[in-house]
C-alpha cells in the first residue's frame, strides 16, 4: 500500500481502492439501500440538509428537530444492516489496533450538494479514528483546525481516496465545499457517496 499523503493533521490514501473494488463496494451499498432507504435529514435548526443519508451498523447517526445523535433504529423502527465486509476491510487497512467500526454513515451528494464546516464529536470516545471514503464525482474536501476560527485549506478528493483523521486532527473542522457533478461514471447517475467509518461507543 502506497504511503498516505499529510494535509492539514489528515491521512489522504489518494486512489487506494480501485475501480473493480469501488464497483463491487457500490453493489454493497445497494443492497444496504434496500434495508436502509436514503433519506433527506432535518437539521436541528428546521432546515433539510442537502446531502441524503443512510447507515448500516451497530448504530448509525441523524438529524432531526431535536439534535444530532447516534440511533439504534431507523426513524420506521427497522434495524440498521451490518457494514459490508468490503467496507470493514478499508477500515482494518488504513488502521491499526483499532476495534471493528460499529457505526457506518452513507452520504451521497446529488448535483448542488455540500456539506458545510463541522466536527465529528458525537462519539463516546473520540480516539478512535474516522476513516472516509469517496466514491464517484469529485468533492472540494476543506479542513481546518479544532476551532472554527482556525484557518482552512482545500483539496480534491476523487473516487476511490480514502482520508483518515485520528490524533491532533480527530476533531478538526471539516466539511464538503462542493462536487464536480459528472466528473465520474462510477454512479450511473452521477454524484458522489461518502461512506464515513467510526466506533460510535
């Protein structure tokens, strides 16, 4: 395995899955779709998010009128599906001496989506790393540091990269600027999906 590129405290694998492997992950998460429909969230604040979310997993993380956390359930009371051993294996790789991730969230951005500067902070124990992989069009990713004041720098993430943020960057700011629809056939439709990987707790 290639050596990960540093931006910003982040671990970048740029291409580390290829295309057979990112097709044979997207047939996965076809089937988890069908368990687990992708479904647009409201934020606390009444808006809906633009990005559609599904999960698979111990628990899986939404957003409703009341806050952000992490469910056992989806909203029409079915469990969550396992995390596909396609997508466990991505985590082991890029990881060490970690437990097995119990909490898998699925984004996928259609044509405008974004997702704007936060952290990831709703675990029980934020040691564990965060691994994120992209699949499909190509997302402006922009990271800052553990204040949202801290300056932010941008790169592309394209399909098949995977990040990991753990140590000093483990809570840093970070979000999606933009994608560039179309920019790859992975999805017939096109978009991008980003299949983000903790230990909820």
């Amino acid at each position: 395995m290639a050596e990960a590129l540093e931006f910003q405290g982040t671990r970048v694998w740029k291409g580390l899955l290829s295309r057979p492997d990112q097709e044979a992950m997207v047939s996965d998460l076809r089937s988890i779709a069908e368990v687990a429909p992708f479904r647009s969230y409201q934020t606390p604040g009444g808006n809906h998010m633009s990005v559609r979310m599904s999960g698979a997993g111990r628990a899986a993380w939404m957003s409703d009128r009341s806050g952000y956390a992490y469910h056992s359930k989806q909203p029409d009371g079915r469990s969550w599906p396992d995390i596909p051993e396609s997508i466990q294996a991505v985590w082991h790789q890029v990881t060490q001496d970690t437990p097995n991730p119990d909490s898998c969230l699925i984004n996928y951005y259609g044509e405008g989506a974004k997702m704007g500067l936060h952290q990831d902070r709703d675990e029980k124990d934020t040691q564990w790393p965060v691994v994120s992989i992209s699949l499909g069009d190509d997302a402006q990713f922009r990271v800052g540091g553990s204040s949202r004041k801290d300056p932010t720098r941008s790169t592309w993430l394209r399909s098949g990269d995977v990040v990991v943020m753990t140590g000093a960057s483990r809570l840093a700011f970070h979000g999606v600027d933009r994608i560039k629809f179309g920019s790859s056939p992975l999805l017939a439709r096109g978009g991008r999906i980003n299949i983000t990987l903790r230990i909820a707790g």
